[in-house]
C-alpha cells in the first residue's frame, strides 16, 4: 500500500519532510497562545485557559521546551509596531 504523496517535507529533507516535531508544534502553540493573551499566562483569557490547561503546567511545559518571557515579548512588540 502507498500513500498518497502530501508535498510536505520531512526534518531530513525528504518528501513529506516539512513536517515539524510534537515539541516543536507545541512551542509554537504554546507561543501564539501568549501572544494572542499579550504574555497573560493564568486567569480569565489567560493563555492557560485557551489551552485548557492549569497554568502550572502551562509554566511546567514553558519551561521544559526553553519559553521564556523574552520570546513572546520579542513576539508581541514586532506586531505592536506595525504601522
């Protein structure tokens, strides 16, 4: 059976290769949460609840993965400066 080719690429380079790892889709997710919340990380609309999860394991994950306040800052004021 072969599958049908998707055009994405693989981290090797290969067909299907574009694909991302789980850690790194995660930072990325974890990243345009803070963004969207301006760096809110716990309470109401706090990046946690639109995760749907407590924000120790959001701090737990941010950590784990190397998050800190400076990458979704840096984030946030490239699209606050936009004209």
């Amino acid at each position: 059976m072969q599958l049908p080719d998707t055009g994405l690429k693989t981290a090797n380079g290969n067909p299907d290769s574009t694909i991302t790892t789980l850690e790194e889709n995660e930072r990325t997710h974890i990243l345009r949460a803070l963004k969207e919340t301006s760096g809110q990380l716990a309470g109401k609309g706090g990046a946690a609840e639109i995760l749907n999860i407590k924000p120790s394991t959001l701090r737990h994950r941010m950590k784990k993965l190397g998050i800190q306040k400076s990458d979704w800052t840096f984030i946030y004021a490239q699209n606050d400066s936009s004209p």
